[in-house]
C-alpha cells in the first residue's frame, strides 16, 4: 500500500475538526465503502446481529452479508404528511434492545432519501444506555451542524460512527 502523505493526514485532521469528530477517513467509492466499513468494524464473528432501520441503503445489506451477520429490522416511524418513513420509533427500538442483548450495533440511515432528518437523541441515548454503539448513515447530511436552520449532525449528537458524502450536499469534488 502506499504511504500516506503528512498532507493527506493533515487534511484529515482538519475536516475532523471542523465536523466535530475524533478522527476522519477520506475514503473512495463512496459512502457505500464507509458504511461497510462501519458495520463490519462492529460484526467479528459469523451470526453477530445488529439493529437495523428498515430504509438502509442496500450497502448496509451488502455489508451484513460480507460479515456473514443477521439484522434485526426497526419499524419505521411515519410522517403523517408524506406517508414517508421518517426515522425510528423509540419504543420500538427499546423492545429491539431488550429483546436482542446480544445487538452489536444501531445502524440508521438520517437523513433519509426524502431528505427527512429526525431527531436521533432518543435513538441515541437508547443504544448507548444499553452499551450499543450508533452508527450512521449519513451521506446527505454532510451538511448538518453548519447552521442553526438544519439539524445537528449525528457526529455532534452523539453518535459512534458516521458516514458522510461531502459531494452530495457540500463542496467536493467526489
């Protein structure tokens, strides 16, 4: 592999900083690259299960199938207006949690691909409070956090592991 150079590393750093993370990979083929690495960082052993909304981008599938893993599908709650899924239903995630101990992640996907973002501080909190790590798909909402009439990003509520495609919603090249 080659090396990376300080520059790649120092740039890096500085989208972690600005986005509010810990650390930031940039990474090819997409976002479909980040959410299986994601979910495969989290499933180590044949069979591990993880948490799952019902509206995942086909990657995540893909993903739980390279890790030979199982999901567990969270009803979607429904935006009364567009009929659209819109998020995961708390109660519902809390039954998931009780009803699976063995759950090595929450994987959701905010915004979802009608550009609906809900509030994931209950899904956070819920995962957390039961030792789970939340991962997120959250490749059009790369620009979430920047301004007070968008939602905070899941990177700054709380979340474990979040992809993001700045060339879908901010400037960048690919």
């Amino acid at each position: 592999f080659p090396t990376r150079r300080s520059s790649d590393l120092e740039a890096e750093q500085l989208a972690a900083d600005c986005f509010g993370a810990d650390r930031t990979f940039f990474l090819v083929q997409g976002s479909t690259l980040g959410n299986l690495a994601m979910l495969m960082s989290v499933c180590q052993q044949e069979g591990d299960l993880v948490l799952v909304d019902r509206f995942c981008h086909k990657s995540v599938l893909n993903a739980l199938m390279l890790a030979g893993a199982k999901a567990v599908f969270l009803p979607p709650l429904w935006d009364p207006q567009s009929g659209y899924a819109a998020g995961v239903e708390p109660n519902a995630l809390q039954k998931a949690v009780d009803a699976y101990p063995e759950a090595k992640a929450v994987f959701v996907t905010r915004p979802n691909y009608f550009g609906r973002a809900w509030d994931l501080t209950d899904t956070i909190r819920i995962a957390h409070e039961a030792g789970l790590p939340v991962l997120v798909d959250e490749a059009h909402g790369a620009h979430f956090g920047f301004h007070p009439d968008v939602p905070e990003s899941a990177i700054k509520l709380g979340a474990d592991g979040v992809v993001q495609s700045t060339h879908k919603m901010l400037s960048a090249m690919t």
